[in-house]
C-alpha cells in the first residue's frame, strides 16, 4: 500500500533508525524526514540512505504552524511518527524554554496541521494516525527497593516475574505521570496535548514511553558516547552523585522496531511501555563500557579506570527508571532482540570504527559546550 510517512527529528539519534528501517523496509511508502538540524541533528546519520528515490529531507522547525500545515498538505501525509524534540536533561535544566518551546509548542503545532488537513479531507481521519514517541522520564522516578547483595547489574536478563519477587516496582502504562526535570515536565505536557486531540477531536493518535536508548549515531553528551569518547582520549568520566541511579537500557534498534510495529498494529488511542527489562546502576554500567573500550583498544584490563571521576550530582536526578514492557510483548509480541553485552559490543564497537562521525561532531562548538555543562554543574 502506497502511503507518505512523515517523520520529525530523523536526523537525530533514534529518528535516524527510524527513517533508516522505514525507507529500506517499505519501499512503498515517501519517507519525509522533517528535521531543524540543531545541535543534536545529523544528516551524516542517514548517508546510507539519503539517494533513495523513497526518502526525502525538509529542513523545517516542528513550531512553525504554517510551515507543518504546507508540509503536511503539499505532501499528503496520512501517517506521522513524532520524534523531534529537545532531549537532553542537563540541558533542560540550563535553558527550560527551548524544551517548552520545542517539546510543547512544537508539538501542538504538528497536532493542529494534521488535524486541519485530515479534516479537509473527504475522508477525515480514516487511516491516519498521529504517533507520538516519548519517554519513562514523565512517570517521575522509583526507589531503589532491591535488597543488598543482588548482584549488578541486579536486573539484566531477569523476568518481570523475578524482579517482582524482590519487591521491584515498575512503570506501567497507567502509572500517574510525575515529571521531575524541565525535560520530562515538556514531554509529560506534550503527551497529554496529544491524547487531547484524540479526545477532544477524535485524531487518531498513540504514545509509547521508552527507556533510554543506546547504539550507534548517538550524540555524544549521552552518558554511553561521551564516555566511550572521554575513554579513547584518556579524559576524566563525570560520573554524577555517586553513580548510583539505576537506568533501563535499550538497543536502538530495538526500539526502532517497535515503532514500526506499535505503527502498523497498535490500537489508537493506546499507551505502551517500550523497555529491555535491562537495568543498570551507572557505575556498573560505565565499568563495563571501559572494560570493552579497553579491550577494543588493546589496552590492558584496569587501564582506564582512573578516568573515573565523582562529580557534583545533577539537579533533581531521577534516582531510577524501570519499564515494565509486558503489555508490548503480550499483545503486539515485540521483545528486545539483543541481550545487552552484545548490544554494548557493537556500539562501542561502531563509535571506535567511526571516529571521523564523532570527531566532526566533537569539534568546533562541543568543546566549549561540554566545558560550560562541566563548570556549571
Ligand atoms: P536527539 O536529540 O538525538 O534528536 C532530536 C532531533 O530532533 C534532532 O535531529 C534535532 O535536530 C531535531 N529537532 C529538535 N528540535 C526541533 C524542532 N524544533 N523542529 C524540528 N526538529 C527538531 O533525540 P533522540 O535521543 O533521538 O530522541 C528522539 C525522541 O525520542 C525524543 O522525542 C525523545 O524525547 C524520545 N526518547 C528518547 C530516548 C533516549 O534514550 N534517547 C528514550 C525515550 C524517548
Ligand atoms: O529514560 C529515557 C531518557 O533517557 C530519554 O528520554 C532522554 O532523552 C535521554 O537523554 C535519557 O535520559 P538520561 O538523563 O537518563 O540519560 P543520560 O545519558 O543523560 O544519563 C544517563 C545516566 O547517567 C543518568 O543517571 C545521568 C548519568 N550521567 C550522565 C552524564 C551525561 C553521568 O553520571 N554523567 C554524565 O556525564
């Protein structure tokens, strides 16, 4: 079936993938990728596919109403997989208008130009939808209730069922949204102005909440790709507070797949929780990525341990996400198809076999963003 997909933000880290799984799975469908190219977007993301005679790049900023309705129209758009947004924490927590801004304002403006053109058409909203991607952040943050002696990572390739004999509490779909940083407080009000228009104007909309991405094309002020950068470079790893918050990590590419499944057979109006079951403690984490750096590198075991560095917490930090996917698995039968030791090979791997991708990235303008997210932590 012939259909034009619109998808914002894919010059970004998880909206490459999608753009990449869409344009070589459904050569059927024109994948528009609307992306601003901020800091965070990258069209050296998308080099492997950007000739494809299904693929085309808008350079466009999602908070320009009149702009998103000629795309939307001029284009036919009958599906759209909303990904721009504003992403990162510590940034939010230093300009909270960008993320209100972006995330909010850019998010109603893609709304209200989908409703208008789907309504103008004869049709109206038969065979649209409107799929929002967000994030655990805005169910806020749980406690730490796994007792002493649970070995780390105390949750990796556990079953639900296993963490809820240890008194493990989840998010589920229906858990009260609890916002705690201007990035998750942005999502969380971007969400509800989504289901809002499902309710209020019968749009057919869908949100699924996912737990923090890793892999390849990740911008490098993420923990993963930062450290794994800091590491070759033998520069110190800010590791915030303790290194204690406990994080659910999924492959990339996992998710992508889940957005074209939740895409093509996910029920309007429905919320599903998109995780890997696959919770880590930072520290521990950050031990294993400069254990594989190391070996990688063909340093010695231990060589870069040094680098660790405890540095003052971030503000407000979310002591610990944890996805509960069930619903996902049962009803749309997605599973993450990479246990994370072979998910965290491959992408070191990738970033160490890329380095001109992060060296382009990491100069000119980088240099002295980190140092200013550094001092003024
Ligand atoms: P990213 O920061 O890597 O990419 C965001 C993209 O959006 C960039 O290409 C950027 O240029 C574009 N963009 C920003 N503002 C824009 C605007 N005003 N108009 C048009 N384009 C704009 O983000 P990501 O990590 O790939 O996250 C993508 C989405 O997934 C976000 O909505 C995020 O909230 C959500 N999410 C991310 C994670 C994660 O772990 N990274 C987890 C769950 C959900
Ligand atoms: O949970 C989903 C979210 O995951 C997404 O919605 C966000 O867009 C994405 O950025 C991510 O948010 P986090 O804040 O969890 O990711 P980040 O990589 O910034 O940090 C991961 C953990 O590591 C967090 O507990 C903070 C800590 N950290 C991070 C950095 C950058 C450090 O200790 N040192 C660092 O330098």
């Amino acid at each position: 079936m012939k259909r034009n997909i619109l998808i914002t933000g894919g010059a970004g880290f998880i909206g490459s993938h999608v753009v990449r799984l869409f344009v070589n799975k459904y050569p059927d469908y024109h994948i528009f990728n609307l992306d601003k190219l901020t800091y965070a977007g990258n069209l050296a993301n998308l080099k492997d596919i950007e000739d494809r005679t299904n693929y085309t790049f808008i350079k466009a900023d999602i908070a320009d109403l009149d702009m998103m309705r000629s795309v939307i129209s001029d284009n036919r758009i009958d599906g759209i997989i909303h990904l721009a947004a504003e992403s990162h924490v510590d940034r939010s927590i230093k300009d909270p208008f960008t993320f209100a801004r972006t995330n909010v304002m850019g998010t109603l403006a893609l709304l209200q130009a989908a409703k208008e053109y789907w309504e103008s058409l004869p049709e109206k909203f038969e065979g649209k939808l409107f799929y929002h991607i967000s994030t655990d952040e805005v169910y806020g943050a749980l406690e730490l209730t796994h007792p002493e002696g649970v070995p780390a990572p105390f949750s990796t390739k556990a079953s639900a069922g296993e963490h809820e004999a240890y008194g493990s509490e989840f998010f589920l779909e229906t858990t009260k949204y609890n916002p705690h940083s201007p990035y998750s407080a942005s999502k969380a009000s971007s969400d509800h102005f989504v289901r809002a228009y499902h309710d209020t104007y019968g749009m057919p909309t869908l949100v699924t909440n996912c737990s923090n991405n890793y892999g390849p094309y990740q911008f490098p002020e993420k923990l993963i790709p930062l450290f794994i950068n800091n590491i070759r470079h033998g520069k110190p790893l800010p590791v915030y507070g303790k290194g204690e918050n406990v994080r659910d990590w999924l492959f990339v590419e996992d998710h992508a797949r889940a957005i074209d499944t939740i895409f093509h057979d996910g029920k309007v109006a429905e919320t599903y929780n998109i995780g890997g079951f696959n919770e880590w403690k930072n520290i521990d984490l950050i031990r294993v990525v400069i254990k594989t750096v190391d070996r990688l590198l063909g340093n010695p075991e231990g060589h870069s341990d040094h680098l660790i560095t405890y540095v003052t917490d971030r503000l407000g930090h979310d002591m610990r996400y944890a996805i509960d996917s069930r619903k996902l698995q049962r009803e749309l039968g997605w599973e993450p198809s990479l246990q994370f030791e072979e998910g965290i090979e491959k992408t070191v791997r990738w970033y160490l076999d890329n380095q001109d991708w992060m060296d382009n990235i990491t100069s000119g303008d980088y240099e002295r963003y980190y140092d200013d997210m550094y001092k003024n932590r």
